[in-house]
C-alpha cells in the first residue's frame, strides 16, 4: 500500500492544476495559452463551464 500524502502535498497539487487551468484557458480577459474554451474566474464563478457541462432541458 502507498503511503498517504500529506496536505500540504494535497495543497501543492491542488495549486498546480489550477494553475494550469487559469493559464489553459481562451475565454478569459485577456486569452491566455487558448487550449481550452473556459473561464474559471467569469462573473458566475465558473458558470460557463457548468453551462457547457450540463445537459440542456426545459421543463
């Protein structure tokens, strides 16, 4: 079994992927590397993301 990672191993990580998100993303202001049509910091809080995410009904 491998042993347990620490938090602040937990907390490294976590700071890098959403790094690379951040820096990935095309929709923001200004676009940064483009590979990914997202904006983690729009004025929903990630809405365009969960837009795009959830499936589109009307009840």
């Amino acid at each position: 079994m491998s042993p347990r990672l620490s938090p602040a191993h937990l907390d490294e990580i976590l700071a890098l992927q959403l790094t690379v998100a951040w820096a990935s993303e095309a929709a923001g202001e200004p676009p940064r590397l483009g590979w990914w049509r997202s904006d983690l910091v729009d004025p929903e809080a990630g809405g365009d993301l969960f837009v795009r995410l959830l499936p589109r009904t009307t009840a």
